[in-house]
C-alpha cells in the first residue's frame, strides 16, 4: 500500500511521527527503527550509510513513496549517498528526506541575538552537517554545537530525574551556554532530547528559546507535500500505520508510550 515511511535508528523518530501523524492523520504510514543495531551515533559514515540504506530500500519495497530519515545521524552521514547513489532504476520516483535541512531553513528566525546553540549526538556534531546547512540559509549566525553522548541512554532507559542523570544534563547545558553569553536559541538536534526539554529548561535562562524539531520538520512536509501532488496524490489515505523493528518486537513497544504517547503493535523485521 502506498505509504510515507518514517526511519530512525530506534526509538527518536517517533517523536517526529507523533507530530506527522497529529498534523496529517489522513496518509497510511510505516515506521522502522532499527533497533538491533542502534545507536548509529558513533558509527562510520560508510556503516550509517549502509544500514540506512538497507532500511530505506525495506520500507521502499513495501510501497512506502517518500521515506523521511527521522534522524539526525543519518540524515547527517547517509542522506546525501542515498539520493544521489540509490534513487534509480525502480526507485528513481521514490524520494527521501531528512531532518536537517528542514531545520536549517527556519532556525535563524528565532534567534534574535543570532548566537544560537546546537546540542547533539557525537555523529551529528562531529559531521558539521548543521553548521553546513545553516551557514547557507543564515550566514549571519554564530553557531555552536556541542555533543552529549550519555543523553540517549538516559533517555531509553528512562533514568531521567535521578540526581546523577540531572546534572548530566545540566552539565552539558551549561558547557554550551559558556561558548557564547550572547546565545539566545537552543537547537536539540536529536530527536530524544524533546523528552528532556523540562530538565534543561531548568538551566537555561528565560530569554533562550529551546527548540525541537518535530513541528519543523511536520511543517516542512506538509509544505513538501503540497508543491509535490505528484508524491501526495500516490500516498494511500487511509489512515494505517505499522510499525517495525529489527530489535525485539515487545522491546520496542515497551518504549513506545514515552516517544509515541501511546501503547502500540510493533512487528520485527529481520534485513
């Protein structure tokens, strides 16, 4: 059935999703996590790519037309090999996109300052995809970035409030806000981190705007959508949605009420 196909690595795209789906509940959907090999954080360019590929070209092959890398490590290392190497031949109309330029093309407007911050994965950071991208939309900002490699665990083990994991994230925040005393604008450039905006409100003054990316992204597909007719009027309106992992099935559907918001029936997936 034809369908928009959300990726990530595990459990962080769902975030995007729950948005997606809340703004436009009409198109069916099939969401991947590869979650027996996550994280992708760390990983080499040439591995993120190849297991994103090989997720992509699943969720291609079950009918899905445009594919959306609701991550940021491989919209960062695998996005570009992927459109320019893979889409032909029978997937030559099929298009993906990613999370990072859609971010890229609207976060200058809401820094006044025009110091904004980025806080990210070790592979995010460390590929410079966003200072990229942003310098090309908004040469004008000053941007810094800085990694935080122990937020994902927390996250997915769901160890959040206790006393060592709240000044981990204090931690990182305030080495980031030390770069710059002008920064007026946090970027969390990865799709866990919106679970944790309370905890680094906390550390943030109350001029910083704290930015996730699911409404920017949401927002960029639906303005896709409708000046591509030709990739919406193919999308199946019905409604569905099924969801995949390479993990275990019960594993996955066990974190999904904390990215997802609700209870769902995943299935696995071997590639």
């Amino acid at each position: 059935m034809p369908s928009i196909g959300i990726f990530d690595s595990g459990y962080g795209g769902l975030t995007i999703f729950k948005a997606i789906k809340a703004a436009m509940p009409q198109y069916n959907y099939i969401y991947l996590g590869d979650n027996a090999r996550a994280p992708y954080g760390n990983l080499s360019y040439q591995t993120v790519y190849e297991y994103t590929w090989q997720c992509v070209r699943w969720l291609l092959d079950q009918g899905c037309e445009l594919v959306i890398l609701a991550c940021n490590t491989a919209s960062a290392k695998a996005l570009r090999s992927i459109q320019q190497r893979n889409l032909t031949g029978p997937y030559a109309a099929k298009r993906v996109l990613g999370v990072i330029r859609p971010t890229a093309e609207v976060i200058g407007n809401y820094s006044q300052s025009k110091h904004i911050a980025i806080l990210g994965t070790n592979g995010t950071v460390q590929s410079g995809s966003y200072l990229i991208e942003i310098e090309h939309f908004y040469p004008e900002l000053n941007v810094y970035q800085h990694a935080c490699p122990l937020w994902v665990p927390l996250i997915e083990n769901n160890d959040l409030y206790s006393e060592e994991s709240i000044n981990i994230i204090k931690k990182d925040v305030l080495e980031v806000l030390r770069q710059d005393e002008q920064i007026d604008t946090l970027l969390l450039a990865c799709t866990h981190y919106p679970l944790i905006k309370d905890i680094i409100q906390q550390f943030v003054p109350k001029h910083v705007n704290i930015v996730g990316q699911d409404m920017l992204v949401t927002d960029s597909l639906k303005d896709y959508l409708l000046r591509h007719p030709e990739i919406a009027n193919k999308i199946a309106q019905q409604g569905q949605i099924l969801f995949y992992t390479t993990g275990d099935s019960k594993d996955f559907e066990a974190h999904t009420a904390m990215f997802f918001g609700k209870d769902i029936d995943a299935l696995h997936v071997a590639l």
